[in-house]
C-alpha cells in the first residue's frame, strides 16, 4: 500500500471514480469542485493537496487538504470500502503530516449528519465531533 501525491497525468479517472462511487461519500463528485482542471490546479499551485492510496498500482482512495493558511480541512475523502480500515488511517496520517508543515495545529472534516459510518470513521482516526451544521451554497452566475 502507498499513499502518494495526485499525478495530473495518471490519476484523475480514478478519483473521478471514486467520487462518483455511491459506496465512498454517498457520491460526492461535484462538477463545479472536482473537474480534472480544478483539481490539477490546486495541485499545481498546492503541491501535496490532493492524496491517493495505492494498493497494487490501483488508486483505492483520495483525500484533498483544502486550507488558507488560517483553517485546515480534509476534503473529498473518499476509499473504496473494502480498503476503509487500512487506507483511511493512512491518508489521514499523510494529510495531517502535511498539515503540520503548512503550519496548522488542527485539521476539520465535515461528514454527513447522523451517519454512523462517518462517525465511527473519524473518531476512530483521532477526531472529536463537533456541532451539527448545514452547508449552505449559491451558484455564482
């Protein structure tokens, strides 16, 4: 198992899929966050902004570390479930690594409200929950 930086060239069907994939987030892809443009992008401008998990050469998870430089977040992180238990502690501790030499003492992810799996998920790799919020959104037109 690896868990290396986003490869522009290589690897972005693979996370497309697993955002697409109902079975990693409840199918998290969104067309105005995760086109392969954007995310080269963030890669390119934040080298180490976008994680995958390798397991035989086959991307089985993805974790994208948004932050600003005064909050820190783990974003889209999405593995496939057979792989959940092994990839999951290793992405988080790669991104938190990552984290750490950017400067940030604390790192949030948002998970859908009231779903067990995402519970047992992160507070199993070290997180505390937090209130329940909803995201609000508007399109820019």
């Amino acid at each position: 198992m690896l868990v290396k930086n986003y490869n522009p060239d290589t690897d972005y069907p693979a996370i497309e899929a697993l955002l697409n994939d109902t079975n990693t987030y409840g199918g998290q892809f969104d067309a105005a966050r995760d086109t392969k443009e954007r995310i080269d992008a963030l890669e390119a401008q934040k080298p180490g902004s976008v994680l995958v998990a390798e397991v035989d050469g086959v991307i089985v998870g993805t974790v994208t570390l948004f932050e600003d430089g005064r909050s820190a977040w783990l974003y889209r992180f999405a593995v496939q479930a057979k792989y959940e238990t092994e990839v999951v502690p290793l992405l988080n501790q790669q991104a938190l690594v990552t984290m750490k030499q950017r400067g940030h003492e604390q790192v949030l992810v948002y998970a859908p409200e009231g779903n067990e799996y995402f519970e047992d998920r992160y507070t199993t790799n070290g997180f505390t929950k937090g209130g329940n919020f909803t995201c609000y959104w508007q399109d820019i037109v």
